[in-house]
C-alpha cells in the first residue's frame, strides 16, 4: 500500500513514519520555482540582495528569510562536458552560449544547479542546545522550530553543522525550513516539492527515496557521470544521516556544503568525561599538596 495519497502528501496513518526530500540536483534546472512557492506558503520575507555577482545566485545562501536556496555553480576548463552523455537536455547538458543557442560540442564550461534546503537531520544539533524547547521533531522526525516558544538565544545558530538556521532581525527569533509541516498534516505535499516542474525535487518515505537515489546514481554512473554520489543519505555519517539528501554530480564543496558535516553535541559526553578526569586529577594533586605542607609541622 502507497505511503502517498493522490496529493503525494501523506497518506491516513503513517504517522511515525520518516519522511523527507530527494533533491536530485542533475535534473534541476534553476528556475527557482521552490524558492517562489516556499515564500508564498511560509509568508517567508522578502531578502532583496540585488546583484551578488554570483552568477544568477540572487539568494546568496539559506538562511530565516530564504528556506529554499538554488545554487548556481559555473564551471570552466572541463574538456569532457561537451562529449559527456547522461545530462539532460535542456539541464547542464546544454550550456547556454548566451546567444539564444547551446554551447557546441567540446565545450569546457557547465553549470551545476541545486536546490539546498534544510538537512532534517537525524542528530539535530539546534535541537539538541535548544533551551526551551522550541524545537522538535513531528511524527514524521522532521525538524520544526515554534516561533512562539523561540527566546532568540541563538544556540541552534552556531550549532548546526550546516550553517542553515539563522535568527531573524525583524523580531530575534530562529527560522528555517519545517518542511511544510502543516501541509503534511493536512496530507499535502511540501510546496516547494509540489511546484517542482523536473521533480528535481522529491518527497516521500524516506526509505523508499533512499532506494530511488541509489538507483538513480548507479544510472548517472553507467551513462558516464563517474561524479554523481549521494550527500546525506549515509546514516553513519556525523549527523545520523538526513531527513533532506541530494544526488550530486561534483564533490560536495563545489555546491558550498561540508564534505563531513557533525553533530557539535556528539562529542559532549567524552567532553565531561575528560572534564571530570581533569578535575579529579586537579583535585587529587591539590590533596597531595596540602599534606605535603601538613606533613612539614609548624615554620
């Protein structure tokens, strides 16, 4: 039976089960759709930048007033991308030459498009440091802050590995992507997967995007993009693994993402350990030293 109803929003119970996106970056073509529907659903404010010479990057980077972010990335000197088969047309397999055409075979210039978004991860650190709670994990273990339980402390800020949470200056608090928290409640999907015209983006399960990620990656492989892995789909890795992952067809810090993101907080409990042993041992040679002193008699 289908996890999904006919809105490709959850289906009447699967509460408890995990849900999450596949954003497969090799069919994104930089449209912006997600960043545009996000903000209409969200309310999310405007973040007006102007030109940021970053290509056609307008956005800049996640942040409170931009849940969706579509990285445009340019690359030149790559001899091979003009012969290499598996890109869709239309995607990065047809560079622009900026004269209404294609740039020709052999061509050494490529762009590589990517809708970042919050990584919903398993072991979340703003979570984790959050003092009063104002973040949780929904039945469906996405990560969700409540703007009226948020004091503005900015804990969740400095703990997330990915840089995505950010305090907004309108009125202090913390803001990031829910995933449409309410729209899954509701059995819809997120918006931004919903306006999605390539289905770059993907909800779902998360174990049956896993599965269609692995299958899409091996496709990618044997059409000859030897580049194309998985980011975030790894549940051994330093977050737990991500409730939101990305099929990407260059190292991940060509797309400005950590190559080996980590749970600050996962070091916590060997960090009081070693605390306490040098405490012990502080305390201990002071001991030692007073009855040293004792031992001597009166000066």
């Amino acid at each position: 039976m289908s996890r999904l109803n006919v809105d490709g929003g959850p289906a009447d119970g699967t509460e408890g089960v995990r849900f999450g996106f596949f954003t497969d970056t090799s069919i994104c073509i930089g449209c912006k759709a997600c960043e545009v529907a996000c903000k209409e659903w969200n309310a999310v404010p405007d973040n007006p930048l102007g030109f940021t010479g970053n290509s056609l990057d307008n956005t800049g980077a996640l942040g409170a007033n931009a849940w969706r972010h579509v990285a445009f990335v340019e690359q030149v000197g790559l001899e091979w991308f003009g012969n290499e088969p598996g890109l869709p047309a239309g995607a990065h397999g047809a560079a622009p030459d900026f004269n209404g055409g294609a740039a020709p075979p052999g061509s050494d210039f490529r762009w590589l498009m990517a809708s970042d978004v919050c990584k919903h991860c398993t072991s979340a650190a703003c979570l984790e440091v959050c003092p009063t709670g104002a973040i949780f994990y929904t039945e469906y273990r996405t990560v969700v802050v409540q703007d009226d339980v948020c004091n503005g402390c900015g804990y969740c800020v400095t703990a997330c590995p990915y840089g995505v949470i950010e305090r907004r200056e309108s009125d202090g608090g913390a803001w990031k992507c829910t995933l449409c928290y309410d729209r899954m409640r509701g059995g819809q999907q997120p918006a931004c997967a919903q306006a999605c015209p390539t289905d770059s983006i993907q909800f779902g399960p998360l174990d049956e995007l896993r599965e269609r990620a692995a299958g899409r990656v091996d496709q990618l492989i044997q059409a000859g993009q030897a580049g194309a892995r998985l980011y975030g789909a790894d549940e051994t890795d330093g977050v737990g693994g991500n409730g939101a992952f990305f099929l990407l067809l260059d190292e991940p810090e060509v797309y400005r993402l950590p190559p080996d993101p980590v749970t600050p907080t996962r070091n916590l409990a060997a960090m009081w350990r070693v605390a306490g042993m040098a405490a012990g041992a502080l305390a201990a040679g002071l001991a030692a030293a007073f009855l040293a002193d004792g031992n001597r008699g009166p000066r």
